[in-house]
C-alpha cells in the first residue's frame, strides 16, 4: 500500500467536515441563534469542550434562562478561586464544570431539574428537544441520589444468590456466620450499565444452624459449592451482608489442568 493510498481523499476530508457540522447545528438547535454565542462563553468559562456537557449548559440557558446561567457561573468561579469544591465522597476536587453542574441541581425545582439532568442509557431520536443525554459520571454518582429519593418506589421482592465456598466459619449456638470473597472474573453486564473496577468482599453470610447442618459435611469436597439464595443488606462499615433463607451444596466438576499443570504436580509427586 502506497502513502497516497493512507492520505483521506477530498471525499473523506469533506464527510468529515459535513459530521462535524451536524453536530455544531445539532447544539445550536437547543437555543435560538443568538444564544449560541453565550452558550460556548459559558462552555470554555467552564472549561468544557466535550459535545455532551455543552448540550447540557445549552438545555440550562434555554430553559432557565441566560441571567440563571450567568449567575450560576459566576458563583463557580468565586468558588474556584476561593479553593474549589470537593466530591461528596472526598476524594477530590470537583471540576469547574462539575461545581457548575452541581450548583444548578440544588437551585432548580425537580420538574426542571429533571428536564436538564434526566441520564439515559439509549440513544434517543435526533430532536431539538430529546437530545442524547450525558453520561452517567461514576466519580459524581452520589450527586443524583438525592434527587432519587425524592420519590424511591418500593420493591415487592428483593433476592441474591451466592455461589461458591466459605472462607471462614463461625459456629454460634443460635447462628452459623461464613464469610466468602468473590475471587472470579466479574461477570458480562449490558452496555451502559456500570461496572466496578474490582469485586469486592469478603462478604458476610449468616445461615441458621440447621441449613449448615446440611450442607456442612458436603464442603469436605473440594468439588462441592454452596448454593445461598437470601437477602441482603450493607452493615455499619458499608459490606454487603447476606441473610440466608435457602441453602443448598451442588457438586461440580474441577477445571481441567493444562499440561504444565500436570507436568509440575508429577513433579512434586515424584
């Protein structure tokens, strides 16, 4: 392959800039011309260049108005200056966008709130009015709880199942505690949907005396598993902890060794 055949052709380089146009024009729709200007004032302000923030500060000047933005900004950059704004969780300081964003949350009603801030996890159809929403920031997740428990719903049901093998065991008299850590590669989960950087644990399991009285003599195979069907719960430090209602043991089959694997334990056997 020759270098003019790497090099975009006049073709590429104008479907390029024909993309790049749809998305300025798609961000211009959120507000009447003559607003556009103050919208990328208030983004670079912000220091926000990505498409979706902006989408968002457009939706804020077009619904609230440009006198509320502007007031909001200038309180983010007083509290810039002053030394920022940490995370709920403390782990850093927020961006200036990010002061921005928060600060608009706690002054709107939830109606409005709720038109600018609303995550999805679909696109949506090209409208001035449904835009894709921003993505959900997992460093400022804890933002929207409190938005969320305006109105929690309730559950009918809540079930977890465990399986594998107990770290520890704790026999009391009235209870039977095990503790187990999820030491396997995390499963698939669908695309949108959050996935921790690493699993957690040990988890804590409490079991009644006669559901371990079934299953105990079961562990002494190394091919065995429990299966624990329950409830759960996070205690004072913020672990999960289950609470059996169903426990059962299933045999299962051990992985099959790869040849070094045999060849080293022939080894030690020898």
């Amino acid at each position: 392959m020759t270098d003019n055949e790497n090099q975009p052709t006049p073709e590429t380089q104008d479907a390029g800039e024909e993309s790049k146009q749809r998305q300025k024009n798609k961000k211009r729709m959120l507000v009447p011309p003559e607003m556009w200007a103050d919208v990328q004032r208030i983004s670079k302000a912000l220091k926000e260049t990505d498409r979706k923030p902006q989408i968002q500060i457009a939706k804020i000047v077009r619904i609230c108005g440009l006198e509320f933005a502007d007031a909001v900004l200038a309180e983010t950059l007083e509290i810039e200056e002053s030394g920022g704004m940490m995370l709920m969780d403390g782990s850093r300081r927020r961006t200036t966008g990010g002061i921005f964003f928060y600060l608009c949350r706690q002054k709107l009603e939830p109606p409005i709130r709720d038109q600018i801030f609303q995550y999805r996890w679909s696109r949506v159809p090209d409208d001035p009015n449904t835009v894709d929403q921003p993505e959900l920031d997992w460093d400022e997740r804890t933002e929207i709880f409190p938005v969320l428990m305006e109105a929690p719903g309730q559950t009918d049901n809540i079930k977890a199942t465990i399986i594998g093998r107990p770290d520890s065991v704790e026999a009391q008299e009235d209870v039977v505690v095990l503790t187990i850590t999820h030491d396997a590669p995390l499963p698939t989960v669908p695309r949108g949907v959050p996935v921790p950087a690493e699993a957690t644990g040990p988890h804590t399991v409490y079991v009644s005396p006669e559901q371990w009285e079934k299953v105990e003599a079961t562990l002494k195979k190394d091919t065995v598993k429990l299966h624990i069907e329950g409830i759960f719960n996070c205690d004072e430090q913020g672990k999960v902890t289950f609470y059996a209602t169903d426990v059962t043991s299933k045999q299962y089959n051990l992985p099959k060794k790869s040849a070094q694997e045999k060849s080293e334990a022939d080894t030690e056997a020898e």
